[in-house]
C-alpha cells in the first residue's frame, strides 16, 4: 500500500515539474512529452512544436535559442547546444560566448546520446543515430550515424 502512495505522488510530482517547465518555454505546442530530469538553462529562447516528445536526462543548453519542430523525437541522454565558450576571445579561457541558433526540424528522429552543436540545422525527417556528434548541418531525409550521411528517398511526406 505503501508503494501505491509512492508512486501516486512521484507521478504528481513530474507532472507538475514537466507543467512548470512548459509554462516557462517560449512556445510550447500541444501534446508535449518530456521525460524526467530534463535541463534546460534558458527556457524563454525555447520552442517546441506540436507532438514533441523529449526523453529523460536530456540537456537543451539554449542561450542562442533552440526550435524543434512538430512531431520531433528527442530520446534520452540528448545534448542540444545553441551556445560554445569563444575560444578566440581570450587564452586560456575567455569569458565571452558565441551564440547561434540551433533548429531540429518536423518529424525528426534523434537518438540517444547524441550531441548538437551550435548553430546546426537539421532538416525535416531526418535521422540521427545514437551516439552522434552532429557537427554541420543535416538535409532532410537523411540518415546520419557518427556523421556518416546516407542520402535516401523521400518517401512520404
């Protein structure tokens, strides 16, 4: 009996964080999922379209902005970045930021563990392996795996 109570309130508890944090989003489509532990620093540069649904412990380190568009699946473990130290702004360690935007587009798969970097745009439909570091930006359709594309046919909309 004990467990049941237990869980009820676990259960109460990441609904209303994920609630919390919706609020906070930019834009937040309908029928939004995300699973626990989601991180995300700058939740009002932060759009989520319709039917998104992003797994737990994933990070969106948003200061440049972060879009993701209608029905995207973001899976667990996931980094999308939209800002990186300046490197060049002063050695060892600038204090300074570059910012870009970073789009993942409608109907996109992405695996577990992936890392987005800055300033990527990664087209509709696209699939992204797990594990990936995505470094440039991903046409629509494509399949990457550890930044091996493999074009293929646009098969439905």
């Amino acid at each position: 009996m004990f467990y049941k109570f237990y869980e009820y309130f676990q259960k109460k508890i990441r609904y209303l964080e994920a609630k919390n944090l919706k609020d906070k989003l930019k834009y937040c489509g309908n029928n939004v999922c995300l699973g626990n532990s989601i991180s995300i620093d700058f939740p009002e540069k932060v759009s989520l379209g319709d039917n998104v649904c992003i797994g737990r412990n994933t990070s969106l380190q948003s200061k440049g902005g972060i879009e993701i568009g209608e029905g995207a699946i973001i899976s667990f473990n996931v980094i999308i970045l939209s800002a990186n130290h300046d490197f060049l702004s002063a050695i060892p360690f600038g204090d300074g930021y570059i910012e870009k935007f970073t789009y993942v587009g409608k109907k996109v798969w992405v695996g577990c563990g992936v890392i987005i970097l800055p300033g990527i745009r990664i087209g509709e439909g696209a699939i992204i392996g797990a594990g990936t570091i995505v470094t440039k930006d991903i046409n629509p359709y494509e399949i990457v795996v550890n930044e091996i594309s493999l074009k293929i046919l646009k098969v439905r909309k």
